[in-house]
C-alpha cells in the first residue's frame, strides 16, 4: 500500500501533467527514421526498360535455345523467359544457387566480361539425360562440385548458348560471343565492381523431370555504349518501308486544309499615336510598294509574292519560294 499516491499528490500530478511540466509518453520524440544516402552517379530506374530491343533479344533467344538444346539433352526441352531486371552485381551474385556453374564470356567489339550461369540441379538434369537417364528427380547439392566430366558437359552447353546469343544479337547489332573460363564461386568470376549494374536475364529450361534456371548477366558499363542502337530495335525495323502506309499518309496529308496568309506589310506604332488615331489617317508600312510579299503557311514563311486580283478577288503570284537553313 505504500505505492499508492494521496489525493494531493494525484491533483499536483494531473496539474503538472495539465501545465506542461511533466512528460509524457507522447512527448518523448519519435526516433528519427535511417537516412540512406543515394549514389547519384549510378543510373536511375530499371535500364532494361528504357533498351526495348533487349526484350526482342531474349524472345529470339529463346526460340533458339527451344531448338538447340533438345537435340543436345536428347530429351524434350521448353525454354521461357523468366524475368529480367538491372541489379547491382553484389545482389546477383548473393541471389545465385550453390552450386552453380559461372561461365565468363565477352561480347566483342563490347568491353568487359559477361556471364553465363547454370543452376546446379539442371547441370546434373542434362548430365542425366545424355547418359541415357530421364532426369535427375532428385540430386543432393549441399557441397557438390562439378566433376571432369559434368565440367565438360557444361562447357559444351555453355558453348551452344552463346552461339545462340551472338545470333539473337545479330539483327540489333553485330557480336562475336568468345568463352572464356568457368567458376563456381562467384568471388572469382568478378566482371564488374560489387556496386557496378548489371542486366540479368533469366530463363526458365523444364526437361521431363527436372527444371532449373540459365542467368545471362551482361554488365551495363559493355552496353552502354550501344545504348542507342537497343533503343531503336532491329536494322530491319529502320530498312523496310511499307508502302501501302506511305501511300495512305501521303493522302491524307494532301487533304489536309492548311491556313495561307499573305502579309503586306508591318509597322510599329507606340501606345500613345494608337490612341490619337483617326479615319484617313495614313500608316507608313515598312515595304516599299514594289517589294514582293511575304506569304505564311500556318504562320511559317514559306514564299514570297506579288499582290494583285483574280476574277474580282483578291490574290497572290507567288514569286520565289523562302528556304529554311
């Protein structure tokens, strides 16, 4: 009972409480929220989006590897893309299975390395199949390294790959896919700097009975170069002109009504002579009567003419035409 407080001492603690000179819960100041610092020299927003011929990249990708890579396995084979998106490379490398077969390769003329990734599970899948099984349902990957000769099974995957991107490429712009090395441990197959961006495609590969993830990362610092040109697509997109399109515009831009206007001539008056004017007062034009006059398309200078009449209206011979620089 000695915890409980007399009237008197709850009437000064609600006084208190009342005149500001006690505080309370709410007003203690809120913790401030963590300020995180922004990199204003690295790219902003998702760059894959802002290259669409990357897209039409991966969709012929894709088909390809549809074709190439059942006839390798021996084994029915669906390739779908699974997603693509621009990461800093530490976060791909920390996001990357283990084990996985990290396969540097270049893209010259483009500067840097690239990497081909194979999750481990579809490693041991493809192994499987090309001796005779159906699949691997289950394998145990926890410390698994590749052997002599799943290394070599690899590399020839790997090799049909990129024979697949340089022809995907071949339309946007002309590479050669060179291979370089494999790796397991993404420590030693640093393209880039950890805070550099880069372009991760991923692609889904579903065997009879095993699925598993093929990752192109490709840095951004090699395509940068080449921006342009993945902002505009295909040669053939610029090279082939419809016809039957050209031939639709170019008719109705000939019905088009357009505004003519033909000036005689201008002047510039102060605000006090406007006002003191009145009829048959005469304003000096700054044409000379012989001068030709300027006539207007959509208010553009486009001819100059002589003013004179045709059939009872008024009218202009157009002389010379103005050209643009």
């Amino acid at each position: 009972m000695g915890n409980v407080l007399s009237q008197d001492e709850v009437d000064s603690l609600l006084n208190g409480i009342s005149e500001g000179k006690v505080e309370t819960e709410t007003d203690v100041p809120e913790k401030s929220e963590e300020i995180k610092e922004y990199d204003f020299s690295g790219p902003a927003g998702p760059l894959h989006l802002r290259m669409p011929a990357l897209g039409i990249i991966n969709e012929r990708l894709v088909a390809f590897l549809r074709a190439s890579l059942p006839i390798l396995s021996r084994n029915v084979v669906d390739v779908s893309l699974a997603s693509t998106e621009s990461v800093k490379f530490n976060e791909f490398c920390l996001s990357l299975p283990v084990p996985s077969s990290l396969n540097i390769f270049t893209l010259e003329p483009l500067r840097g390395n690239s990497l081909v990734v194979l999750e481990g599970n579809l490693v041991f899948s493809f192994v499987d199949s090309l001796f005779g099984g159906k699949g691997v349902s289950y394998v145990k990957l926890e410390g698994r390294c590749f052997t002599a000769i799943e290394t070599k099974i690899v590399e020839k995957i790997v090799k049909i790959i990129l024979g697949e991107i340089q022809q995907a490429w071949s339309d946007v712009y002309e590479v050669k896919t060179v291979f370089s090395h494999s790796e397991m441990d993404p420590q030693f197959a640093g393209i880039v700097k950890p805070e550099d961006v880069v372009i991760v495609n991923r692609f889904e590969v579903e065997l009879e009975n095993g699925t598993g993830i093929i990752t192109i990362c490709i840095p951004y610092s090699s395509i940068e170069p080449i921006r342009d040109k993945l902002k505009t697509g295909f040669h053939g997109d610029s090279m082939v002109v419809d016809k039957e399109w050209r031939k639709y515009l170019k008719k109705k831009i000939m019905d088009m009504n357009v505004e003519l206007s033909c000036i005689m001539g201008m002047a510039k008056i102060k605000g006090q002579e406007l006002l003191k004017m009145k009829v048959d007062d005469v304003i000096l034009l700054d044409q000379k009567p012989g001068d030709l006059a300027i006539v207007n398309i959509e208010g553009i200078p486009k001819f100059k003419g002589s003013p004179g009449s045709c059939n009872n209206r008024k009218a202009v011979k157009i002389s010379e035409i103005i050209k643009r620089e």
